[in-house]
C-alpha cells in the first residue's frame, strides 16, 4: 500500500525533510572538502554515504537508514557530529536538530488575531513604515505608511497577502526590488529554516504547494535545501512615485516562540527620510490603486 504525502504522519514528514536535506547538503560537498583523497571517476556527486558515516564516527548502515527516512532513535551528540562532517552553518545546524525533533521546541501555533495593542503601535510610528508578520510571512497588520509605499496590498484578499505570495506571482511587488536577485533566495532560505518546525500544519503546507505550483523559480530555490535564520539589515524599495529607497529594517518579537513579529523600517539616509515624510502626506491616489490593481492581476 502507497502512502501519499498528504497521509503522512508529522513524524514521519519530518523525517523525510531530514533525509533530502541530508542528502542535499553530502552532495555539496567534494571528498577534498574533508580531506580525503579521491582515486578515479566517481559516479555520484559529493560524498559517499560512508564517506560521510566514517567521518562523523557513526555506522553506514545507521546512517543510510537516516537518509531513507527510517523511524530511528537520534541522540544530539550524533547529530552535532553530522553538523561538523557536512560543514554546516549555524543555520543548517539549528535546522538539523529541528528536523530531527531535538530543537527548542515550544508551540507550533500561529495566530492571524492582532492584539489591540499592538495595533496601536503600528499607528503611532507616524512615516516609519511597519508590518506585523508571522513566522509564514502572512501579514497579519501593517501600518498607513507600509501600505503607501506597497498599495498593491489594498486590492489583495488577505490570503494573498504572505510575503513569499507576493515576490514570486505578483509583478508589482517584484518590480519594487531592485536587489531581487539576492534577496529572494535569502528570503526562501529563511521560509525553509522555520519551516522545520512547521511542517506537518496544514496552513505550511499549503502555501508550499500553491507556491511549487505556481512558481518555477521558488521551486528550483527550494530545491537548494538552503537555510537561514531571521535577519536585521538594510532593504532597498523601489516607489514608482518616490524612487529608490533605503530602509533599515528591525523585528520586534511579539512571540519568538511562533515567529510573530513586528519589523519597523526606518531611513538610512536623508533622501529617503525626506522621501517618507513626503509620502505620510500626499493623498492616497484612487486611481493609482486602480491601476496597480489592474497589473496585479493581469
């Protein structure tokens, strides 16, 4: 009898992401890599299976088993080796052991209700722009000045309104990144990397499927087995009205343990605190929401 996906029980699911990112990550790697000398053509690319099982100190069969997907006992300090073996970051390291169902973990739930009071943060930032994320990137709030400087999202339902949605089906979102192409493959990287804890939900799944479906270019990131924590730095926005600008950008954990944050953007230059304090107040143009509108959805 054939199991589907869907059928799967989480830790099962698990199981099987453990075993691509495993298998991911050794076929990165060339046996120069660790220090082992090579002798001919090899068939395969990367290491060996028990290439990587001798270095790590563990048994091929053990570990073959591991990368099948098996329902088999993991302690931390094998897995802390496997880490050092396949040469992994910090974030590929805390997303081993969150695969492997030997993180932090805490509670899985993820909230769309917005409190109060933290609605009435977001308007008191004046220009500053700010958004309320969980850790799926649905916005659950967003402030007046966010949505100037993106009013795609005024004609959006709200389940379209998911960061990862946005910069791979809609074309105005993509045109206002003009960093796309380094900041998309982080931005999935990090969408894995919580995904870890997240991976038998319904609502995780889903999205993942619909943006598999609907997109050839997330799906060969994806593909990566990529991971990164969240980060603070520097975004570049391009305004059809304003130009470029240039936010620095700062989460404000509401709950870490789920991912729910608030990020607020502020300037990082003159220009652009100009620019904002420009935007706060020009009226909002109805017909300029109409028309980005009609481009969204073409």
């Amino acid at each position: 009898m054939t199991v589907t996906a869907a059928r799967l029980d989480p830790d099962a699911l698990r199981r099987r992401e453990l075993a691509s990112f495993l298998r991911s990550r050794r076929e990165r790697l060339h046996p120069d890599d660790v220090g082992l000398a090579t002798f001919g053509r090899r068939r395969t690319p990367g290491l060996r299976r028990e290439e990587v099982a001798q270095l790590a100190g563990v048994g091929v069969t053990w570990y073959t088993w591991l990368e099948q997907g098996r329902d088999i006992n993991v302690s931390v300090q094998v897995l802390e080796a496997l880490a050092r073996t396949l040469r992994f970051d910090r974030h590929e390291r805390a997303h081993l052991l969150a695969l492997a169902g030997a993180g932090a973990g805490g509670s899985t739930a993820t909230h769309r209700t917005v409190p109060d009071g933290v609605l009435a943060v977001l308007a008191q930032l004046g220009s500053a722009p700010a958004v309320v994320m969980n850790a799926r990137r649905d916005l659950l709030a967003y402030n007046d000045a966010y949505e100037r400087i993106f009013p795609v999202l005024a004609q959006l339902p709200v389940e379209e309104r998911n960061i990862l949605w946005l910069v791979f089906t809609h074309p105005v979102w993509r045109s206002s990144m003009p960093d796309w192409e380094t900041a998309v493959p982080r931005l999935v990287a990090q969408f894995r990397g919580a995904m870890a804890e997240h991976v038998a939900e319904p609502a995780w799944k889903d999205l993942l499927k619909r943006l598999l479906d609907a997109s050839p270019e997330f799906a060969a990131l994806w593909e990566r087995h990529e991971v990164l924590g969240p980060e603070t730095g520097c975004k570049r926005f391009l305004h059809a009205q304003f130009g470029l600008l240039r936010l620095d950008f700062t989460h404000l954990w509401l709950d870490q343990r789920i991912g729910t944050r608030m990020t607020v953007y502020t300037p990082a230059d003159e220009a652009t605190r100009a620019s904002l304090t420009l935007l706060a107040a020009a009226p909002v143009d109805s017909a300029a929401r109409a028309d980005v509108a009609e481009l969204v959805h073409r």
